[in-house]
C-alpha cells in the first residue's frame, strides 16, 4: 500500500545551491526559504557548515541564518561534516543537524578527504556532541547505488554504513542516489537488506538525483516498501560538486504532482511552489529543470 502523507525534506536552498556556478546573493537565499515555507514545506535544508573552500556557493551559512525566522514549526537543518562544522552550527543557533556520510571508498577521499572507515572518527565525536546539546541528527548516506569511479556498490557495504550511523544516533537516514543511476529494483533490495540488518522504514528517508529520469519511480517504490520521508529539490536545483555527472535532485513539484493525484497529503501549495521556482530561476538567469515547473508556468 502507499502512506497517507508524506514528509518533504526541501534541499533546494543547500544541495541546490552548493552546486550552481554563480553565487546567489545571501538575501536571495534568505526570500527563497521564507518562500519555501509559504509554501507549505515544514523541513527545509538551509544551508551548510562544511569547509567554506570546499564549497564557496554556502560559505555565508552563518550570515543565512541570521536572515532567516521561521516558525517554530518549521525545521531548519543544515549541513554538517565535522567538530569544527558542528560549532558553527551551534553559534548560529540550529536545532537540527546531517552528517553526511560516504557508501564508497572513492567517494570519501573526494567528498570527505577521508576512508570509507576514518570518516566514523570524524562523525562520531560530532554526533555525540551534538546529541547531547539536544540537536536532532539526521545522517546521509552517498553513493547507494552506484559510483562514478567504483561502478556498482554492494547492498552489503551501504548497509553497513547505515547501520553505523544508526548506531551512533541518527534518529532519520537518507538513502543517497548522489548520481541518480538507480533503478527501481535496486531500492527495494537496499530497504530490505536493511530490514534485514535491523533499520526499520520508519528510520529511513530517500534522496534521488534524477540524471537518468528514474526519480520519480524509484521514489514511488520506496513509498510501496513503507518509507514516508522524501528528499527533494524546488525546481530541479541541485547535484554534487564533488560527484561528477550529477544532476539536479528530484524536483520537489514532481514529486507534489505525483503525491496529490495518487491522494496523498504533502501540506504543500503546488500553486505557490511553482512561482518560487519560477522567482528563483529568474534569479539564476536559467529555467528551472522541473518538467511540472515547465508543464504549469510555461
Ligand atoms: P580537510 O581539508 O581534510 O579538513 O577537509 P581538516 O580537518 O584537515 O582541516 C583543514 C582546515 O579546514 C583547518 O583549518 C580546519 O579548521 C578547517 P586550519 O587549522 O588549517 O586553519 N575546517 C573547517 N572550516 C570550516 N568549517 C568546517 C571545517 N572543517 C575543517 N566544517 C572536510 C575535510 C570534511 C572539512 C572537507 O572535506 C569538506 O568540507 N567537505 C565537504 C564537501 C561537501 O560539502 N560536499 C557536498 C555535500 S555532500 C552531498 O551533496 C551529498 C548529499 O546530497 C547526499 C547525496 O546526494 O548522496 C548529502
Ligand atoms: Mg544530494
């Protein structure tokens, strides 16, 4: 069966941005998310605290947040890679935290100047820290279901993975499909693999890049194998600056087009979603790659 409602968790303002060429205005980001929220999303990822070189398009996180009030209802995490990101995070006032962390051996030299093993050593005093200030921590996982340099990933390695984040206190995991090659059969070996290893759907979320056009229906599947957490991008922003051939996420109109004909509840005002993707784009000087964006406001 298909749940009755499920939860949006926008990335546009942080996995959308750290990936466009031009620098948006800290204001601009600042009127996107206050439009985000008007438009009915209650989780939003604002922004990061990851080393300002590394990404120069979220190097202005601290100076974000100080432009931004939501309300209370509204979640607000951000980004966050290591001790020092965690500080940051934390003199800036955020409830809520992700850790990110690499499926791939290759994948966590070129995202995280780390292994596959060392980059538990940077999450672990991270997410202790961060618990015990309270913060909620939600942890990432990239490279799910293939690599652009390794190819095919085994389940066995990303459960594993999974696990340990769940282990160290991630009360929520996102499945990355950071270059958006995955197909639908595949998602369904993932979340039972890790039913099996003691990850239950309720911990999980999805996060699908759409540069093969496969989000959608593996976002579907996963909605058929009881996940009710969906990650995804206004208008189609987004890919990884440190994974090549990735392309934008999911698009968040997409998925509301999908969820409202199949009956399902979202919160969110369609109408409202399209005009800010329509205002952003105007601000990045390019169409937003949504087709529903296309499809309602062309
Ligand atoms: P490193 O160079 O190994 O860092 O980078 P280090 O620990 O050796 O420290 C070097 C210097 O950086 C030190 O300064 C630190 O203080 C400073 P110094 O003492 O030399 O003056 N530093 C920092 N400064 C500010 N903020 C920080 C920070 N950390 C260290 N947080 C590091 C390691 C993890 C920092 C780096 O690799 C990094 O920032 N990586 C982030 C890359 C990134 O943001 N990628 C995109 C997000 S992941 C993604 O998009 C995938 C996802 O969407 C899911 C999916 O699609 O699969 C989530
Ligand atoms: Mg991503």
């Amino acid at each position: 069966g298909l749940p009755e409602r499920v939860t949006i968790y926008e990335v546009g303002p942080r996995d959308g941005l750290q990936n466009e060429d031009a620098i948006v205005d800290v204001a601009v980001k600042a009127e996107f998310v206050r439009r985000l929220a008007g438009a009915g999303l209650t989780t939003i990822e604002t922004t990061s605290f990851v080393h300002p070189q590394w990404v120069p398009q979220l190097a202005d996180a601290a100076e974000l947040l100080k432009l931004i009030e939501l309300p209370d209802a509204v979640r607000a995490p951000v980004l966050v890679p290591n001790e020092r990101g965690l500080d940051r995070a934390l003199e800036a006032g955020v409830r809520e935290i992700a850790i990110f962390a690499s499926g791939t051996e290759t994948f966590a030299q070129k995202n995280l100047n780390s292994t596959l093993d060392d980059q538990f050593a940077m999450f672990t005093p991270t997410v202790e820290r961060a618990l015990a200030a309270g913060l909620a921590v939600r942890g990432y996982v990239s490279m799910c279901y293939g690599d652009p340099w390794e190819g095919d990933v085994p389940v066995g390695q990303v459960v594993a993975v999974t696990k340990r984040l769940a282990d160290l206190g991630c009360h929520e995991l996102s499945l990355g499909d950071t270059i958006g090659v995955a197909t639908p059969g595949q998602v369904v070996d993932l979340i039972s693999g890790l039913q099996k290893a003691g990850v239950g759907v309720d911990q999980l979320a999805v996060h699908f890049h759409d540069t093969y056009g496969q989000a959608l229906a593996n976002t579907l599947t996963a909605l058929r194998e009881g996940v009710t957490v969906v990650d995804s991008s206004a208008g189609g922003l987004g890919g990884c600056p440190y994974a090549e051939s990735a392309t934008g996420n999911l698009a968040t109109e997409d998925l509301v087009w999908q969820l409202d004909g199949l009956g399902i509840e979202t919160g969110v005002d369609l109408e409202k979603l399209v005009a800010t993707s329509v205002w952003m784009s105007k601000q990045l000087g390019k169409p937003a790659a949504s087709r529903v964006v296309q499809a309602l406001a062309g």
